[in-house]
C-alpha cells in the first residue's frame, strides 16, 4: 500500500471505530453536523502529521505505534463507553493514583471483547504491506495537513466557541491524546513536587479539645439568609444567630475552584506541610472525612474512603437514605469524637453542599422547600428561577447540617469549636455565568463571597476569647485559627497571631 494510503486508512478506522462517542457528543450538546465534520477533519489531519513524524526514524517505527495506539484506543474506549467518563487530566489522575483492588474491580464485563478487537487492529498495522516513501513525500503530507487544519480553523471561526466551551470534554473523548497527554500531564505535575517542608513544632495549651472544620462547596454567602438574604434559607442558624450562639462572619475565597480554595485554608506558607500533616505530626488526632474530592495529599489519623466509612456508619445504625449526602457526616460526628476523646482531635469534614450542575443531587429526593427545581444537569436549559430553587434547597439542606454538627458539639463535655467555611462560591445564570472557575480576576463576587460560621460551646468558650470580629476575611484565617483554638504556644512559622480569631 502507498505510504499516503496507510496514514488514511489509519485515521478512518481510528476516526469510525474510537471516536463514535465524541462524534455523539458534539451532536448531543447541538454542535451540529458542521462540527462534527470540522473535528473528524482535525482529528485526520493531526493524525497525519503525527504519524509522519513517527515515520522518520523508519516506517515499522510508525506501525508498532499505529498498533500500540490501536490497543491502547480500543481499551479506552471500553471504560468512555462501559462508565461514560472522560479520560481528562483529573480523571487521568485517578486513575493513576488508583489502587489495585479498585483496578480489579475496573476489569471484566465485555473489556475482553475491546481488547480483542485492539489486538486485531494492532496486527493489521503490523502485517500491512507498505511502500517506502521519500522524505519529500513525508515533508508534503505533513506540510498539506497542517495547511488544510489552518485553513479550515480560520474559515470556521464560529465554531471555536463551542470548541473552547466543551474543550475539556472534547480532549477527553478524542483518543489517544486524551490518555496520552492527560496522563504526561499528570505525571510532570507529580515530578515536579518536592516532598513538603515542615514547621518548627509548637507546644499546645489545650487538652481533649474538639476543633470541627466544615469545608463547604460552592456556596455562595448571597443566598444565606443568616447573611441577609431575602429568602429564609438558614432558619436553624438564623435562630442560633438570634440567641447569639454562632458568630456569621464574611469571608472572600482567594480562588474560585476547589483545589486552590482548599490550599488556601490548609496551607499558610507554600511548599511547607499542611494542616492536617502539621497537627498530625504534632500528637494531634486528625481524621478527614469526605463525600468530595479535590483533597491534598496529607498525612492523617484517619481517612477512611468513602465505601469505608459509609459501611462504619451503617454498622453504627445510621440511617442510610442518608450516607450519600451531608447529613452523614454530621451523623458519623459523635462516633469519630467517642473513638479519640481523651485527645486533642481536629475533625475536618469536606461537605459535599451545592456542588453544581446538578444541585438535585446534593440532597436527599424528599427535601425540597423551594420549587419548582432544575433537574437537568445543564444549568443553562433551566429557568433561572428553578436554578436558584434547586440551589437554595443545597443552602437549607447546608443549615440542617451545620445545625445537627452544632447540636452535637453543644452536648458534650469536651471544649468543642466548629468553623465552616465555603471553599468559593457560585454563578447562577448572573452576567450569563454558571456555576464556579471563571478567572479570579473576571469572575463575578458571588464566585467569591463565602459563609464564615463559627460555633464554640460553653467549654471552650470558657477557656478562649474571640478578638473583634472583622470586616471580612481571607482564608487563611482557617490555619492560625485552629492552631489557636488548640492554645499553640511557642514560636513557628505555622501560627500568625494576626490571623488567629482568637486573642
Ligand atoms: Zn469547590
């Protein structure tokens, strides 16, 4: 077969057999059939020019690689299809991080039938017959590719909206790059991190007392009511706010997704060890429990995953329709304090909250004070007023939660302070912006103002003094603060008075 003739070959069947579920994608979110066209001829031409350059250091180095990527494509394709994911950066990152009892877990149902017909295809490029082509013919191939790709991109400028729109979906789904480039990615962010430095170690006044820290998601100060807003989202705090048992403070997010957010609460000076590893290292206990991700790596008393500690909290008699929403983890509260209460114990609880697109599904079916309620998972194909119900039935569900942690901590003997703080806020449907991530610069204020709940019982108020409160807050007051509520003493570059809430 002529040289040209096998590069196209390639990239129809690699286009027809592994991009079935892209294709289906753009024409899902109403791409239209110009799109699709526009991808399937990029997606040629890159092949091409990819495959010329394989082909420099000698044809059969371009067929092991065409039959490498035909295997390689046929098993990714089996989990896009089986588990409808996306192999983007995050999920690349799961899955290398992923443990082997979780992988075997991953391999079975008709993955044989996949792999079968990768190794086929891999064969096929190994066996076909092939004629040799001079370098001029490589340099033209190659040239005329990245000739048309230009020139198609420039003519369909239109198009590049819903390109940069989706692009995270359509990297995902277009094979190999997907897995290719998204694990590289990965990898180089992995490399590149030194192992944490760590503080000089502190020597803490308090004893069996109980730091909580509730980390919510996506919730925006603006549709709290305890924070004036005009719909009574938060009755049970509003009530606790009136008998002025809980300090309502304002605080803005210092970035506007979670793994930077969280960063910001738990880290107080750049690549020195975190909160949790830091009060971990120092004899307190530290357990992280979790129905979110985003978390940093840390070293931790107790971090069960979360089938782990679903089942725990079952074997405790805790009702299960709610394992799967926040309320579970104000239930497994009394358990994880009973299981460390003659120590120090720090209790961070990452919430699930109002996590978008689809807010529905952050509590339990049966819970709905506003309505009528967006259940579509496209924030956009909703009336803005159903968005913002089913958003604030996330705020009211979040006053329930924080309500029953309080209740817990107002009972029991032990010095007990609960923070909750949001880890950004949200857009819903304002400046035609949705959900959260726009550029800190760009992005709107709801984005970034966030609840700052504070709660301390009897005990511990006892013991500790809140200085005057501010006009707002950054998030680093999380780190000094907790290190203040367990009385550090001493001198470390961990604890910054002036961000302790405490005197
Ligand atoms: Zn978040």
């Amino acid at each position: 077969m002529p040289f040209w003739a096998v590069l196209l070959l390639y990239s129809f069947i690699s286009l027809f057999v592994f991009h079935v579920p892209l294709l289906h994608y753009i024409l899902e979110h109403e791409g239209g059939w110009g799109l699709v066209l526009s991808v399937a001829l990029a997606y040629i031409c890159t092949t091409n020019m990819l495959l010329v350059l394989l082909s420099l250091p000698g044809n059969l180095c371009m067929q092991i690689a065409m039959a490498l990527l035909s295997l390689g494509n046929a098993l990714a394709l089996y989990y896009i299809n089986t588990y409808h994911v996306f192999l983007t950066k995050s999920m690349m990152g799961n899955v290398l991080h992923t443990n082997a009892s979780e992988v075997s877990a991953l391999i079975g149902g008709h993955l044989w039938l996949f792999a079968l017909l990768g190794v086929a295809l891999a064969v096929l490029f190994l066996i076909l017959p092939m004629a040799r082509a001079h370098l001029r013919a490589k340099l033209g191939i190659f040239l005329t590719s990245a000739l048309i790709f230009l020139v198609w991109s420039f003519t369909h400028t239109k198009q590049w909206l819903f390109l940069d729109h989706h692009a995270r979906y359509i990297g995902g789904l277009s094979l190999p790059y997907s897995y290719s480039v998204n694990a590289l990615r990965v990898l180089l962010a992995s490399w590149h991190q030194s192992p944490p430095k760590l503080f000089d170690n502190l020597s803490f006044k308090a004893r069996r007392t109980i730091v909580v820290l509730a980390i919510g998601e996506s919730a925006r100060r603006a549709n709290y009511g305890i924070y004036g807003y005009a719909r009574a989202t938060t009755p049970k705090l509003q009530e606790r706010l009136d008998k002025q048992e809980i300090l309502a403070l304002k605080a803005t997010s210092c970035a506007t997704y979670t793994t930077a957010a969280l960063s910001c609460m738990l880290t107080c000076k750049q690549g020195y060890e975190n909160l949790p590893s830091f009060l971990h290292r120092q004899g307190v206990k530290v357990v992280w429990l979790s129905l979110n991700d985003g978390q940093p790596s840390m070293h931790v008393d107790w971090h069960p995953g979360e089938n782990t500690w679903k089942r725990w909290l079952q074997a405790k008699g805790v009702d299960g329709q709610t394992l799967d929403f926040d309320m579970a983890l104000a239930h497994a509260l009394p358990f994880v304090i009973q299981r460390y209460v003659n120590h120090n114990l720090l209790v961070i609880l990452h919430l699930k909250g109002s996590h978008g697109p689809l807010y529905v599904d952050k509590v339990p079916k049966h819970f709905a004070p506003f309505k009528p309620l967006c259940t579509h998972s496209e924030p956009n194909a909703c009336s803005v007023e159903s968005l913002i119900n089913a958003y604030d039935n996330t705020i009211a569900y979040n006053d329930m939660v924080l309500d029953a942690i309080i209740d817990n901590l107002q009972h029991i003997q032990n010095p007990a302070l609960l923070l909750y703080m949001s880890d950004h806020g949200e857009s819903l449907g304002e400046h035609g912006l949705y959900l959260h991530g726009t550029p800190y610069l760009i992005a709107p204020d709801v984005q970034k103002q966030i609840p700052f709940i504070v709660y301390a019982n009897p005990m511990f108020k006892s013991t500790h003094h809140f200085k005057a409160p501010l006009q707002d807050y950054d998030q680093r007051v999380i780190f000094s603060s907790v290190l203040g509520a367990f009385g550090a003493q001493g001198m470390s570059d961990a604890y910054n008075p002036h961000w302790d809430i405490f005197q």
